[in-house]
C-alpha cells in the first residue's frame, strides 16, 4: 500500500510553532488570526483610555498583527501555487485589480471644469506612452496577455505615487488597465471589413442574415441545398451540399448563432480611393513615363506587351488600347499568399491582396502601397480561389 500522503511537506506556524499540513495551517491561521483580531481591539480600547487619562505608553500587537496576516498571504499564495495553477489568469488579476482601485478618488481630487487644456496635454501624454509600449510589443513580440500585465504594472505604479502630485492623480484616472481601454484610448483606424459564411464543404459564399431561420421564436441554423456540380455525369456529383452553416454558442447566458468560417473583405473602389488621397502617390504613379531604358532590355512590368498593348504600343497580344496613355489610370495585380499566423500548430489563413503595377519597383511591394482586401480562413485544404474573387468582380 503507496502511503504517499505521509510524505508530504508539512510547515509549521510562525505563531505557535506547531507543524500542520496546508490545509490545516490555513485553518489554523484563520482561527489564530481571529483571537488576535479580538485582543487587538481590547487592547486598543485600554490604549484609548490611556490616552484620555494622559499615558501613552508602545505597544507592539499591531506589528504582529501585521506580520501574522502577511505570513498568512504568504501561505495561502504558495497553496494555490502548489494546487497545480501553471500561471496567473487575467479574470484572477482583474479581480485583484478591481478590488485594489475600488475607492471613490472625487471625493479626494476636485477636477476642473473649465481646464480643457491640463485634459488635453493628459490625454496626449497618455496617448503618446501607449503608442511607445505599443511599439515596444510589437518590436520583441510581447503576447497580449503579458502586455496587459504591464498596463495593470503601470496603473499601479502610478497609484502608489498618485499622492505625490496631481497631475500624476489624473494620469492614474485616465491610464488604461486592459487592452479594450488602451483601444478606445488611441481609436485605431479600423478597416471597414465586409462579411460573408463560408461553407466548410463546397467553399459557396453566403450573407449572414440569410443562414438563419426562426422557428418557433428560436434562431436556428439553415441547411443549404448548393450543387456544385449540377450537370456533372455522375449522380453522387450532382447530391446538393446540406451543410450547416452557423454554429451555437453561449455568451452572457444567451445563445448566439455565429459562422463556422467567415471571409471577411472590403471594397476595392474605396481602398484605392483611400490610397490615391496619399500625398506624393499620383506623382510616384508617373515616373514610369519618364524611365529611360533601351528597346532590346526588360527590366519591368512596362517593358512588357501586356502593357504596351494598353498603352496604344499594338503589342503581339494584337491589341491597340490607350488606357494607360492618360494619367490616373491605373493597372492592379491580384495576389493570393497562404501564410500561417500561430506557431505550433496546422493553421492557414489565405490573404487577398493588390498591387498597383505603376509605382516604381522599389515603392510596389512595401507594406503602406498594399491593399488588403480579403482573409480567407483556414479551410483544412487550399480552396478554390475563384470563389473569394467573386465578390469583389461584382
């Protein structure tokens, strides 16, 4: 017979001396702490009369106190470490949080009214800090989880000097404690995504509004009848898919029907509008008029007959077409890359994006010159790429 309960550690309390195991110790702790809870208040009633009768004489009960409630921690820590937790949580960390800032600071700090201008050099000294950390993170890597950790660093540190100054009190007000806050902070410019159902099996394209139905005053989800191949010779090929499409999950004690796969997009007309508007595109747009390059050598996408065929040149496509013989006429290539965004795991997400061919070599493939207009999600094999491009051909 294994007695391996008795070869457990067991620690002694720092009170009495006596040696309990964990859980015994806690108990024990409690019930120790509480009779010294009870002697101190008698003895701050004798230290109160003492006082008044003109005698003040140290007593020392309060350090213990302090020292046994410490100890206390302590022990209670190192048991839920040895409980098998493998790191601490955010929800755990909030909770500590909320509890740590649970105090009303304007019944201690009045705030101006009328000083618009002390707010505005806050907000942007608070912007300007996270934007730097923002950097930092993105610079070595950092996970989201560990930089919420140091948001609540921060805050805290500023709570402890937020006596000192008051300026320091509104930044301690207004410092984020999580990335949601640091987010409404700063107001990110967010693309303006569009979103359609992807069915996991023929790979159709579906509106949101129209995969669901209501029966019976429940949402549920609809099975679509999609034939891929409905003039294919063999019956099995013809079968309609019958997929469903959304999915039940529980959020806040409601249930929510969402998308087993979502591709999200965005209008090219308004992306290359928002890239025309740049400052100094449209004139790195025609330096390809201005190159000088010899008939026999090519170098670029211009030197091309696809391009001279566009460009009025009657290439050997045949074609006599001036459309990039005027200024703001642009050629676009489209691109599809498979890229895996985790580490660890078999997970690949596909990325739509467009080039404009008339920028310089040097200029075209630089990340603010790129327009993303699609995320394909993870379809276990590559998909057929014609399916994504549809929504953006009409």
């Amino acid at each position: 017979m294994d007695h391996t309960w008795r070869n457990r550690k067991r620690k002694n309390c720092l009170k009495c001396g006596e040696e309990y195991s964990r859980r015994h110790l806690k108990r024990h702790c409690c019930t120790a702490l509480k009779q010294q809870t009870s002697s101190d208040k008698q003895e701050e009633g004798s230290y109160s009369a003492c006082i008044a009768g003109g005698k003040v004489e140290p007593k020392e009960s309060l350090l213990n106190t302090a020292l046994s409630e410490e100890s206390i921690q302590d022990s209670e820590t190192e048991e839920t470490n040895d409980l098998g937790c493998e790191g601490p949580s955010l929800s755990t960390s909030d909770d500590s949080e909320e509890e740590l800032w649970d105090f009303d600071l304007s019944a201690h700090f009045k705030e101006d009214v009328d000083d618009h201008v002390e707010r505005d050099r806050t907000d942007m000294l608070i912007a300007s800090l996270l934007k730097v950390l923002l950097r930092w993170q993105l610079l070595f890597y950092v996970s989201d989880l560990a930089f919420s950790y140091l948001l609540l660093l921060f805050k805290s540190v500023l709570y402890l000097v937020s006596s000192t100054s008051e300026n320091i009190q509104k930044l301690y007000k207004k410092f984020p404690s999580n990335l949601y806050q640091l987010h409404k902070i700063i107001s990110f410019e967010k693309d303006i995504f569009l979103k359609k159902v992807v069915c996991p099996k023929c790979y159709a394209l579906y509106d949101i509004p129209d995969c669901s139905d209501e029966v019976e005053g429940m949402q549920i989800s609809k099975k679509y009848s999609n034939v891929v191949s409905p003039n294919h010779a063999l019956a099995h090929f013809r079968r309609p898919c019958g997929e469903i499409l959304l999915k039940t999950v529980l959020t806040n004690s409601k249930t929510n029907l969402v998308p087993k796969k979502t591709f999200c997009y965005q209008s090219i007309k308004d992306s290359l509008q928002t890239l025309v508007n740049r400052d100094g595109f449209e004139d790195l747009c025609e330096l390809w008029r201005t190159r000088n390059v010899p008939d026999y050598i090519l170098m670029d996408v211009f030197d091309g007959d696809l391009w001279n065929d566009f460009n009025g040149g009657g290439g050997g496509g045949g074609g006599n077409t001036t459309f990039f013989t005027a200024e703001r006429n642009y050629g676009i290539m489209l691109n599809v890359d498979w890229f895996q965004p985790f580490k660890n795991t078999n997970y690949s997400v596909g990325a739509i994006y467009l080039t404009i061919l008339n920028l310089p070599r040097s200029q075209r493939f630089k990340k603010e010159n790129i327009i993303l207009v699609g995320l394909i999600p993870d379809m276990k094999v590559e998909p057929p790429t014609n399916t994504f491009i549809e929504p953006f051909v009409e």
